[in-house]
C-alpha cells in the first residue's frame, strides 16, 4: 500500500497502462512521462494521482532535442527523420535528473515502454544512487530480446520473476 512508480510511456494513462491498478487498489502515486502531445493532453484529462511531464527520457546522461515519431501508443525515438515519417522535436531529459527534482530517492516500480530505447535509458540509470524495487520493460524492441534485457538487469542485482506478453518483470534481490 502506497507505493511510488514511474511509468514512461504512460500514453493516455489508462490504454495498457502499467500502473494504474496500483494506483486505484494499492493507492500509489506516482510519475507519467510521455513525450507524444496529444497522448498527454489524453493523460491531463484523468485525474491520475500522479506527477505528468511531457517529454521523454534522455537515452544519454544529458539532456536533449531529439525526434519522436507520434504514433498512438508506438511512438519512439528516431535516429534520424526518415522521408515520410510524421516526427517532432521532443525535449528529453535524463531519468535521474527528473527523480532528483521531484525528490525522489526509491521507487517501488519503474515502468519503462519507449519502443526502443530501453537498454540506453536503462543505462543512464544510476542504480547506486537511486533504489528500484522492481522493473517493468519492455523488450520486443530491444536488440537480443528478452535474453539480453534479463543478462543485463541481472548485471545491475535484479532476478527474473515473470514474463508477460512482451514485459520482461524483475525484483532486486533479496526482496521477497
């Protein structure tokens, strides 16, 4: 009871969200970050118990203006601007720069579904200053798949408890 999450991706904050069962049965708060425009209009429109920034976490240890292709729920970061591809400039910030503003030294659940750019955020994380009980993250689009996601996450004192659909869901170790 009474938790904190993040969840990035958060969409609209209802459509496969993450966390909003911990919101309404488990009363946890928490931060949504989207960086899609009109998802965010979406989310501002909830009543999410929840912190909202619109922008997207920095796959680098700064802060940066990337392109964001708007797609609905698969929106993602691009290397570049393909011809063709509707994309916008979004302001990215690095994930431990956000957690410090807000205060923010533990979280009970990271939720991360960037379709992409997971292993690069997850590497800016600072796991030795900020404590993560759990992870939640996407791997359909990460290079090696769920294998790889797990090696990693083990890398950094997390163990394995589940896979569902394409979220790869682990615990540090030692929590029961």
């Amino acid at each position: 009871e009474g938790g904190f999450y993040v969840e990035c991706g958060a969409c609209d904050g209802e459509f496969q969200s993450n966390t909003l069962y911990l919101e309404l049965k488990r009363n946890w708060t928490g931060l949504l970050i989207e960086p899609n425009r009109k998802n965010y209009q979406q989310l501002l429109k909830t009543n999410r118990r929840a912190f909202y920034i619109n922008a997207c976490l920095s796959p680098y240890n700064h802060p940066a203006v990337l392109k964001f292709k708007e797609d609905w729920a698969i929106g993602h970061l691009m290397e570049q601007n393909p011809g063709g591809s509707k994309t916008v400039d979004v302001q990215c910030f690095p994930f431990y720069s956000i957690l410090l503003a807000l205060n923010i030294k533990h979280l009970d659940v990271f939720s991360l579904d960037v379709e992409g750019a997971e292993v690069s955020i997850l590497e800016t994380v600072p796991f030795d200053k900020v404590d993560i009980s759990m992870l939640n993250v996407e791997y359909q689009h990460v290079r090696g798949g769920s294998d790889f996601l797990q090696t990693y996450t083990e890398s950094k004192g997390y163990v394995t408890v589940q896979k569902v659909f394409r979220d790869l869901i682990v615990k540090k170790k030692g929590l029961d």
